[in-house]
C-alpha cells in the first residue's frame, strides 16, 4: 500500500510463497543494522566522511573486515538502486505522455509522480534538474519517512496490540465479543467511522500507544529545579546539542496516571483522566494465543518485537486460532 501510494510501485504482490522484494528486505534491516553501528555512527563516520573523496571512501568500506559495516553497504546498495531505478521508469511514463502514465501502478497517482509532475511544470528559474530531484529521493530522511512511515510504525504497532491480547485472554474476549455485535448490527460490514468508535477498541489503541509509543510532549508538564535550586519551566537547548531522552516515562509518569501506571489496563480509558490526558486526543474473527518463545521489544529508531536470542529479525509468532 504505501510502495503504491508513495512511489507508485508494488514491493509485494501480497500472494502467498512469493519472493520478498530485495527493496522490502533491506528497509526491514536497516533499523537493526543502523544500531549495531551506533559507535561507529555517532564518533567515527563525522570524520570519516571528510577523508579522501567518495570512491576512495567506498574502497575502504569494500576492504574493512568489518561484517555489519559491509551489510549496511549492502543494503544501502539495494535501496539506493531501487529508488533510482522507479525514478527512472517514471522519468520515461512522464515523457511519453498520459497513455503511458495510465499503464503505472496507481495511475501515476502516487506521490513521486505527482512531485514529478509539478518540477517538470515549474519555471525554469524554480524547476530542479534531475541528478537534485533524484537526489532528495535518496536522500536518508526522505526514505525513511516514505517507507517507514506508515509501514514500520503501523505494523509494529498492530503487533504490540495482538501480542498484549494474546497475553490477556479476557480482554481480547470483551474485544471480540464488541465487535462481533458491532457487526451483526451492520450484517457483517462495519463502517469506518462506526469500527473505530467502538469504545472498548478505541481503550485498547490508547492504552497499548501510552505504553508503546516513543513521542515527548512540550513544554514542561511540571517545573524541575536546575543545579542552582531554582525551578525552571523551560530549558534552553543550544544549537547543536545532542538530547538522549527517556521518552518512555512521558507514559509512565504516577503523577499523571496513577501507581498502576505500569500496568495494561484498558479499563483505565472509561474513568475520569487528568485534564493534560483528557485533551489529547489520539486520532472473520480470531483468538491470538502467547507464543512458546519469549518475546523481546528491541528500543532501537522504529521498536520492533524479536525472538530471545535473535535479535536481528523482526518477527511475532503469535499462534492463532479461528474463532
């Protein structure tokens, strides 16, 4: 879905025993991969990058006996290659005109055809030149946010939520038996706006979020006290500093939700919330079971849930079981 909505391109055929795209397997690595070369990242690449010119840069990585550094070129590779080669294939469909265009994934409806489009019909004192176009493409930020987006965070999301019901028998019945009604109400087909009104539903998503989600609110909730005993409301960060926040606890916190912060408690969502809570607010049937390995939620950019004892792949064996 979001291949075909971002770049117009389909990186999986959703048809069962088919081969992974090379493009999916390497976004899926990246994440793990990245943290690996944390050292690396944050102290040596700074310098690193200002040795020598690319080529001589791209040697030393080809020759470095350093196994994770040459699977990050290796999937920089895979991503870098796809990306040119859909830039490409669009650049053509453009040239040949709206018959062409017809015949792309999504009509040309996606949006790197439609950012396209708009540089081609820009002024040429505004218009950018292909290698630039091509280049805020490649560009990490630009990547990440188009394929991590909505895939990664949704996904593992979903994947949090079916893991803390497979470990709460009870609360995925009540679920069930919410949505089961729902749908008999309207024989079987459940409108948008209806499904995500259901209020026990809408008390899972929140709660699983305040307990999953990375994000940090500002300003200050409550004032700290500096260094020199002084309550501070705010604090001034200079330009360039590096933060390293826990911004786990933003969820956790007892004075806003109480001494059973640290408990999944769905329930929690249909009493009375703090008003600073209370304002914000979050936009065939089965039975999920445990799995018999133990789970491990890896903190790293995009929190992704692993088997104990492997941590490079992201997977949930959850068993399941048709109702």
């Amino acid at each position: 879905m979001i291949g075909q909505s971002g770049f117009g391109y389909t990186f999986d055929p959703l048809v069962e025993g088919a081969t992974p795209h090379p493009f999916s397997e390497a976004a899926k690595a990246l994440s793990p991969t990245s943290s690996k070369l944390l050292l690396l990242r944050e102290y040596l690449l700074p310098t690193l990058v200002k040795i020598g010119s690319p080529r001589l840069r791209r040697w030393f990585v080809d020759h470095l006996p350093m196994r994770r550094l040459r699977a990050m070129r290796d999937i920089v590779d895979t991503l870098d290659r796809t990306t040119t080669e859909i830039f490409e294939g669009k650049k053509r469909a453009l040239k040949e005109g709206d018959e062409a265009l017809a015949k792309q994934v999504g009509r040309a409806k996606d949006l790197l055809s439609i950012l396209m489009k708009a540089n081609m019909d820009a002024s040429e004192e505004d218009k950018l030149p292909d290698n630039e176009v091509l280049g805020q493409l490649k560009h990490p930020l630009v990547r990440r946010t188009f394929t991590f987006a909505a895939t990664d965070t949704t996904s593992n999301a979903l994947s949090r939520t079916l893991h803390l019901l497979a470990m709460n028998q009870e609360i995925q019945e009540r679920l069930r038996t919410e949505i089961v009604e729902s749908s008999k109400k309207h024989n079987g087909d459940i409108p948008y706006d209806d499904l995500v009104s259901l209020p026990f539903m809408d008390a899972i998503c929140r709660e699983t979020l305040r307990l999953a989600r990375q994000e940090i609110l500002l300003p200050l909730s409550t004032p700290i006290k500096g260094l020199d005993g002084r309550e501070m409301d705010s604090i001034l960060v200079p330009k360039n500093t590096k933060i390293f926040i826990s911004i786990l606890n933003a969820n956790r916190d007892p004075l806003l939700w109480g001494p059973d912060s640290l408990e999944w408690k769905p329930e929690r969502w249909f009493s009375p919330l703090p008003e600073a809570i209370h304002e914000a607010h979050l936009p065939a049937h089965f039975r999920f079971y445990p799995p018999e390995k133990e789970i491990v939620w890896q903190m790293t950019t995009i929190t992704t849930p692993t088997i104990k004892g492997s941590p490079e792949l992201p997977q949930l064996p959850l068993k399941m079981e048709l109702v």
